[in-house]
C-alpha cells in the first residue's frame, strides 16, 4: 500500500509543480515550493517548536498563496513504520470493515469495487507470496480507494495542531 501511495504522492507533486492548460486564469499558477522540515517521530511532531519551525515555513506560502510541498515531515511516524505489516492491518482494522478497492492502473481506466478489508488484505497477502512477474503487477493493481482513515490507525499520523478542528 505505501508503493501505492508513493506513486500518487509522485504524480500529485508532477501535477502540482505544472501549470495545468484546464486552471481557471484567476487562480494563480505560481511554481511548488517544496520545503523540507526535520524529520521527528510522532512523540515530537507537536512540541511547539516543531510547531512554530512549520508556522514560520508555511506563512509566506499562505500570503502569497504560493502551493508547497512539504517534504520529509513525517518519515519517521508511525505510519512508516506499522503499516508496512499485513499483521499490524490485521490487528487495527475490524476485517468485516467495508472498503472500497480501485482496479486498474489508472485511477481513470480502472474500476471500483466495494468489498470487506479482510478479504483486501487476503488479495494483498496472496500477491505478496507469488513470484514477481512484471506484466502481472501492471495489470493486477488493487489499492484502497478514497476511504475514510480508519479510526485504528489514525494515531499514527501525527496531524499538527494548526491543522485540526479543535
């Protein structure tokens, strides 16, 4: 799932970083900006100068509405870490949770099918066990789609405190 993430998080920054030839001319198409802030496990990502460090990096973005892309902020989360393990998935996230799953290797050509996140992460344990084949990974390509986080896993992503609701 991370590889699947990776790729979306390459093709978001591509997108991001060139004008689109659809953009509205009153938006603005200033270039990306990416900032790279430290890296700190998820303990410390709140401590209020981490806090401040990412204030002080994203407010001449925000008057000048200039996009960012933050870059090593959360390598070293839990996330990273746990959710490389099918097992972890197993033990955070009821199996007869309702997910939906993206098939295909374009998020535009592919279908969506609705299934249980235990059946999911059987299809993800198969593939993992079979003898790599690279036609058959272009072709085969399951990933979760926009689903909700579930609520197992939610810790392990530090969110800054400027970014939340309360």
């Amino acid at each position: 799932m991370l590889l699947h993430h990776h790729r979306f998080s390459q093709l978001a920054a591509r997108r991001l970083s060139s004008p689109s030839s659809s953009s509205s001319s009153s938006i603005k198409s200033n270039p990306v900006e990416r900032i790279r802030l430290p890296s700190l496990s998820s303990q410390d990502f709140n401590s209020y100068e981490h806090q401040l460090a990412m204030a002080d990096a994203i407010r001449p973005n925000h008057k000048s509405q200039t996009p960012i892309l933050l870059t090593n902020l959360i390598s070293k989360c839990d996330a990273v870490y746990f959710w490389r393990s099918l097992q972890y998935w197993q033990a955070a996230v009821p199996e007869n949770t309702p997910v939906d799953v993206e098939l295909g290797r374009s998020y535009n050509t592919g279908s969506r099918v609705s299934m249980k996140f235990g059946d999911y992460l059987e299809y993800l344990s198969k593939v993992s066990e079979q003898e790599p084949d690279p036609q058959q990974q272009q072709e085969e390509v399951a990933y979760l789609a926009q689903n909700e986080l579930f609520a197992g896993v939610q810790s392990d992503i530090p969110t800054p405190h400027f970014c939340s609701d309360g």
